[in-house]
C-alpha cells in the first residue's frame, strides 16, 4: 500500500538528515543563513507525522483510490519508492555546519524538557501514592479542623527547609502544644496557619480552607475562624482597652449593637471588666496579653492560635494566662499553643508535638516537653 511505502520513505529521509547532522561538526557563523533549512525540514517531518496522525484517526479502512481523491499527491503518486525517495532529496537543501548544530541544539534541549517533565510527574506521582500509604484513613477524618499533608517551607537564601515533610492533624475541640528549641520550625507553622505564607510543598487545611489554593480575596474570610495572640501583644498604643477589642468587630463589620454586647462581655471572661477606659500603655504586661487575648475571642473564632503568649509574662500571670486558654478550650475553641515554656507544658499534660529543625519527632497525648530527646 502507499501508506507502508510512504513510511517507510520517512524512515530512510530522517535517517539521511541524521547522516548529514552527524557529519556536520561545529557551529559557525552562517548560524543566520541557515535557519530556512530548518525550518524546511521540519515541514517535511510535519507532512510525515500529519499522514501518520492521519491514520491513526480512523483512515486505517480507506481504499487507496479513496486516498488518493482526497489527498492532492500529483507529484509523487505515480512515482516508484526510490523515486519518491530520490525526488524528496533533492526538493531538500543540505544542512550546512550551522545548521546542523542548532537543529541538534534544539534536540536536545527538548529532549531534556521531557525528560524533566516525565521525572517531576513521577515524583509527584510518588508522593501522593506514598502520602496516601502514610496517612491512612486520617486524610479524611471529619472531626479534623487543621491537617497538614507532607508540608515543606523554605526561604529564599536558605539551604535547609524552616519546615520538612511535616504531617499532623488537629481535631476540633483539641488543646494542643507546639514545642521545640528556637528556629525549630514553631513559628513558621503558624504564619503557614495565617495564611502569611505559603507552604513551597504540600497541601494546609484549616476548617473548609485548603490554604494552598485559597484566592488573596478570601484570606479575610479565613482569618475570621481564627483567633491569634502574639508574644508582644500587638495592641493600639493610642487606643484604650475597649477600642483595642472593638477593633477586631469593626474588621468583620460588626454593628454597633454587637460591639456594645459582645466588647463588654469578653473583657469581662478574662478580668478586665473595670479597666476598659484605661490605655494599654497603663496596664500590666499580663493585663495587655488579657487585652490582646480578649481581642482574638471577641470574634468567636474556631480556632485560638497563640504564639509564645506567655513569653514575656512572670510566672503568677503566666499561670492565669493558660487557666484562661484552657477554659476557652473547655467552651469548644480548638487551642494550638506554640511555647518553649516547659513547666507550662509539663504541668498541663494536654497533646504535645515536638518539632526539631523542621521536623516532628514526636506527636503524643497527654506528653511533656522533654519526649524531642
């Protein structure tokens, strides 16, 4: 049939070209002049791969006196195979040096484009078979509220990652510690929480949100489930205690109604009841972390993440300060607290997760600060 005579031309063409750009050597300068023989002799390797794709489609059936009233080959139908072969020879100009080597440059990088292409989606591929393998049943737990699967974080002029291949889930209700040494890993995780960063590998789910994927102008609408307090308390130095608080409503637009019941009723849960004119810089620094701690509830968040909230606090208003958070917690508010305190941690025997550099060493129930070693 013509279709196993015109391939079979094919082959001998592409193995002619191969000849001449193995004899071809190095580049020179004609590099400009030759770029029509090129392209050239592409088109005659497109008008191959379009007859084969052709086929392929469904003209496997066709006649040959179908094909040939459908397809304008005038010039070469009536010619024998050396001849078809022959003819396409001629109808193409050697390839110079020049050309020659920039055909087998852009071979070769597109060899190597597939070539990484076909190793990232067997990487990715990997991962995901071995993350399923890992995690179990646990990926789609219902009561989950946090899970991060196999998450990596790196900065930018940094060799090793502030996060690596980290895997937990935290479920609704749960008080949980964070420990580690500093620059373990702690605070990261909880800009990772925030949205203030984006993991460089790996998903982060925080109650309906999937974090890697979340548009910028949705951000708000996560932050709303989650209450934060910081180690500095971040107050409005110009503000006094009710405006502090009343700031937090006035970001989700609460009414004016709202903010009268609601501002009063959370300052008086953490003591503050009577000292909501004073400004913060008047109060105590236990008294400022009520503040800020007041701040992050007001809004009824389903999650409370506080970062080192007893940092800079002595140890009788260290001890208020988690009697506080364990009574949210005991209200239904999920609890992650990030602490080096290690008393704190050992006295209240809640879930413990260790990270060292980067990585959890041990995730236990009831745990103490001293499981890293």
């Amino acid at each position: 049939m013509k279709k196993r005579e015109l391939l079979e031309d094919s082959e001998e063409l592409r193995a002619a070209v191969a000849d001449l750009k193995e004899k071809a050597g190095n580049k020179s300068k004609e590099a400009e002049t030759d770029e029509e023989d090129i392209r050239e002799l592409e088109e005659d390797y497109q008008e191959y791969d379009n007859y084969d794709e052709a086929y392929d489609d469904g003209y496997e059936d066709a006649e040959a006196e179908d094909y040939d009233d459908q397809e304008d080959h005038s010039d070469t139908r009536d010619l024998k195979k050396s001849e078809t072969f022959e003819k396409t020879l001629r109808d193409t100009r050697p390839m110079s040096e020049a050309a020659a080597a920039i055909a087998e440059s852009g071979r070769r990088e597109r060899e190597y484009k597939r070539e990484r292409t076909a190793e990232k989606k067997a990487e990715k591929g990997h991962k995901k078979s071995s993350s399923v393998k890992k995690r179990g049943k646990g990926k789609n737990s219902p009561d989950a509220i946090i899970t991060l699967d196999h998450v990596t974080k790196y900065y930018e002029h940094k060799s090793a990652p502030a996060l690596n291949d980290v895997n937990l889930e935290i479920k609704k209700g749960e008080f949980v510690f964070i420990v580690g040494e500093s620059g373990s890993g702690k605070s990261t995780l909880i800009r990772l929480l925030l949205r203030e960063l984006k993991p460089t590998e790996g998903e982060i789910k925080v109650d309906e949100f999937s974090l890697s994927r979340l548009p910028r102008r949705k951000i708000p609408k996560l932050r709303r489930k989650l209450g934060v307090v910081f180690q500095d308390f971040r107050l409005l130095p110009d503000r006094n205690v009710y405006d502090n608080v009343a700031f937090a409503q006035r970001i989700v637009e609460a009414s004016p109604s709202e903010m009268k019941k609601n501002v009063p009723e959370i300052l008086g849960k953490v003591g503050l009841a009577g000292k909501y004119r004073a400004r913060t810089g008047e109060l105590s620094g236990g008294e400022q972390q009520r503040v800020a701690l007041a701040r992050a509830l007001v809004n009824r968040p389903a999650i409370l993440l506080a970062d080192e909230p007893t940092g800079n606090l002595d140890p009788r208003n260290t001890v208020e300060i988690m009697d506080l958070l364990e009574q949210i917690n005991k209200e239904g508010t999920t609890v992650v607290v990030v602490t080096h305190n290690e008393k704190t941690v050992n006295d209240m025997h809640h879930r413990v997760i260790t990270i060292k550099k980067g990585v959890v060493v041990s995730d236990r129930e009831e745990g103490n600060y001293t499981d890293e070693n």
